[in-house]
C-alpha cells in the first residue's frame, strides 16, 4: 500500500535527484496538463509533447518552485505557455475540438435521437470555441473544463484577475450569441399553418 505524499514533498524529493518522486508527480497531474494542452493545441501529438516538456520543466527547475504552495498552477502555467507558443508558432488556430469534447461529454446512450441531439449541440459548442480568439479560448478551457478560479487563472494566464473576468464575459457573450444564432437556424419555419 502506497503512502500518498504531497505535491511539496515530492518537489523536494526531485531536488535531490529522486526520480521516481518525478513519476509519482507525472501521474498524479498529467491527465490534466494533456487535456490542457490539447484543448489549447487541437493536436493530440503536439498535447503530449507539452505533456513531455512540461514535467521535464518540473525536473530542470525544481529547484526554483517553491514547495509551499499548490504545484497546480504552476503547471497550468508551464502548460498554457507552451501550448500557446506551440499554436502561434504553427499558426493552426482552428483545429477542431472534436475529438477533446468526445472525451470530455459521453453522448447519452439510451435514445438514438438524444445522441444525435448531443453530438449536434456538442459540434455547435465547438465550433463557438473555435471561433474564439485563443486568449478567450484559454480562459474558457481553464476555467470550465479544468475548474481553476479566476485567481488561479489569472497567475496561470500572468495577467490581472479583472483581465481574467473580461475575456470570460466577452468569451460567454461569444458563445451564447454563437449557439443561439446557431439554434435559430436549425429551427424550422412553420411551412403550413393545420387550423
């Protein structure tokens, strides 16, 4: 039976060379920092690269992160700052998230309609977060797929909280008039009137 250690005591560990505490920690966040990544990225190879980078990061500068805190977002940071360079290197802003939000939201099961029904709101969705600049992307992700307060984002994000807040309510507004125009289209119009 394995002792769960903390996040610090494992930082600690990997300063002086413990490997293994580097696996512990690498188990422990990376389902997070992939989804994060790929989220971000829309590329399931170039996520586990960052994956990769950022845990060889943890190793290189552990010396510098303080154990004290939560080692989260710092991660989260690591993470964002790669994906973010990665996709303004490559330039590929409109990948779909497709694949991400399959994994993400399982379709009901147990009526063909309310699949199909899901699958088309879950396409509507991501086409609305594609259409987003990245940096209300990001915010969108971190804040609703990953669950990180503003507070938290904002370190991740390295801008002020209110910046934060703004990107999220102009990135909302985005999304609600997005998936409402959408909605209207797919509603039919009455071709004949039965009274």
């Amino acid at each position: 039976m394995s002792t769960q250690h903390t996040d610090g005591w494992l930082i600690v560990r990997v300063r002086e060379g413990d490997l293994d505490a580097l696996g512990e920690l690498y188990e422990r966040h990376k389902l997070a920092v992939y989804r994060t990544a790929l989220a971000i990225t829309r590329d399931e190879r170039a996520a586990e690269d960052i994956l990769q980078d950022v845990f060889l990061r943890v190793h290189a500068y552990a010396a510098s992160i303080d154990e004290t805190r939560p080692l989260a977002p710092w991660l989260y940071r690591v993470t964002v700052n790669l994906a973010y360079s990665w996709t303004k290197r490559v330039k590929y802003l409109f990948y779909s998230l497709h694949d991400t939000l399959d994994r993400w939201v399982s379709p009901p099961q147990h009526h063909p309609e309310a699949a199909t029904d899901e699958r088309e709101r879950r396409q509507g969705l991501q086409q609305a977060i594609d259409a987003l600049p990245l940096g209300h992307r990001i915010v969108i992700v971190l804040y609703y797929l990953e669950g990180l307060s503003l507070k938290e984002i904002a370190y991740v994000m390295d801008i002020p909280e209110g910046t934060v807040k703004s990107r999220l309510h102009y990135a909302r507004e985005s999304l609600r008039g997005a998936l409402l125009e959408r909605e209207r289209r797919l509603v039919p119009e009455v071709a004949y009137d039965f009274t």
